[in-house]
C-alpha cells in the first residue's frame, strides 16, 4: 500500500520462510540464499530499491560466559526493512517491544530509523561483552599471583585471546561496513542519520580500544605468571641448596673418620663417637642459624 511502512523479521528461517519471503517482496535471489548458507563476513550490497547489509552481533551467554557471534541480515528500502536471522537475538526483541509500545512514533521517521536503533543495540552489546571479558582477565590476573596457580591458566588465557580476537575482527569489520552509512552515501538510508551512525561508529572504536587494553592485560597475566613461577622455582632451589651447604661438611666429617687411620679424638675410645655426633650437630646448627640470619631462606 503506498506510504505504509513496514518491518518483517524471520527468525530461525527455513527455506520455505525465504521463498515466503520472496514473493511478498521481490529480493536478490543471491541474497536471500546468503540469508541461509553466505559467507560469514560483513558487507553492505547496494541494489536499486534497497539495500542488503550482513553483519554479525554478539551475545555475552551467561551461564557458559563466553560469548557467541549471530549473524543478521538486513533488507532496508524505502518503505520496508526485513531482517533476517538464524538465531535468537536479544536485540531484535528489545526492538520489538519498543515497536510495540510506540509503534507509530517508530516508524513515523522512516524505517532506516529501525535500521539505526538495531546497529546501536548491536554496538552496545559490543562494549557489554567486553566487560564480562574485562571481568574474566581480572579474575586471572588474581589467580596469576598465587604461587599455587597451574597450566590452567595458560590454556584460560589462550582461550580468551582467541575469543578476543575474533571479536576484534567482528567489531573493525563491523566499524568498516558503517562507514559509508556515517558519510550517508546510500539513497535508502537519510543522511539525517550520518551523526546518529557515526555515534555508532564511535562506540566501536572505543570498544576495538578496549580489546587492545585486553590483550596487554593477558599479556601481563603471562608474565605474572612466569615470574611467580621463577620466584617459587628459586625458593625451592634455594631451601635445597642450603640443606645440601649444611649436609656437604657433615658428610666430610664422617667420610673423614669412617677412613682406617689413627684420628683424634681415638677410635677405640666410646666417648668418641658421641664427641663427633655433637660436633657435627653444633657445625649444621651454626651453618643454618648462619643462613638464617642471612635470610637465604
């Protein structure tokens, strides 16, 4: 109908959905297909009447606490946005009961508005992920000081910076595929829009710098690591290097007077070998209040 606007989501699409889809309004077929099998990478595809935009969001799972990206698909017309997802998103939702609520004042500016308020939910689920990630690293960083920490770690960190950078690489390709929105380059798109993007645009930045401070942080939880390893690896070697200083002259001593020569204080005499037990007790007592005073250990 001529000035009516509308928005139609399909979540969890089948094929049938897609074909639906098809003959309500007259898609790219290459496009509806990426819907269901594409490349996963973001773009922006420009066709006469509309505008084809694939992108991915994130989600902070909160039981699991990793996260896991979702990919979208949005059709954006003159009159008509469609978006297509196979997953549940939290940000579609959000966006529905907005609609809902105030549908008309939604939609009165045009349906790049939707299109709009979907990428800022989206960005802002960006900057909430890396703070379930800046929550993870601090907890690292704590267990990095024990002296009891293990392997564990090393595989908890390798997993993060994983994670981490394919976030990176989801939020600077995501960065890139708005900029031509920003400039308001697209005829679908008002270009009453290029400071509300840009402000979006912003908001990845931030979060591309805050996954830098990230990555320098686990890079610190290594060499947090490595030292509390080498610190405690010196104080064993320490503590057995003082037990082995104490035991090398008592073991001269009884190497000394196990030999079959005449020595002093006499072998024959009983008292003799009492006499060289409490010599070398007093010799090993001294040698450790010596190194005790030294603080060796």
């Amino acid at each position: 109908e001529e000035g009516c606007r509308i928005w139609i989501d399909v979540e969890k699409p089948a094929r049938s959905d897609i074909e639906a889809l098809d003959r309500i309004i007259d898609l790219d077929d290459g496009a509806l297909e990426d819907c269901l099998n594409g490349p996963e990478r973001p773009r922006i595809d420009e066709y006469d009447d509309y505008l084809a935009l694939f992108f991915y969001g994130v989600l902070a799972v909160e039981k699991e606490g990793f996260y896991a990206p979702h990919k979208l698909v949005a059709f954006c017309g003159q009159r008509f946005l469609v978006t297509v997802h196979p997953e549940e998103m939290r940000s579609i939702h959000s966006l529905h009961g907005r609609c809902a609520r105030h549908g008309a004042k939604m939609f009165a500016s045009g349906v790049d508005v939707l299109l709009y308020r979907l990428m800022d939910h989206l960005a802002d689920n960006y900057l909430a992920l890396l703070d379930r990630f800046d929550q993870r690293v601090e907890d690292l960083e704590e267990v990095s000081f024990l002296p009891n920490a293990d392997d564990q770690l090393l595989r908890d960190v390798s997993s993060i910076r994983t994670e981490l950078l394919e976030v990176k690489r989801l939020a600077a390709a995501m960065r890139t595929l708005l900029n031509p929105l920003a400039r308001g380059e697209f005829d679908y798109v008002s270009g009453n829009l290029a400071m509300e993007f840009r402000h979006v645009e912003e908001h990845l930045a931030h979060a591309l710098d805050l996954l830098e401070v990230l990555r320098e942080r686990l890079t610190g939880v290594l060499n947090n690591y490595h030292s509390t390893l080498t610190m405690h690896t010196n104080n064993i070697v320490r503590v057995l290097t003082v037990f082995a200083a104490v035991l090398l002259p008592l073991s001269l001593i009884a190497g000394i007077y196990g030999m079959n020569v005449p020595a002093w204080p006499p072998p024959d005499d009983p008292r003799s070998f009492w006499a060289i037990l409490a010599a070398m007790g007093t010799l090993g007592s001294g040698l450790l209040l010596y190194f005790r005073t030294r603080r060796w250990f």
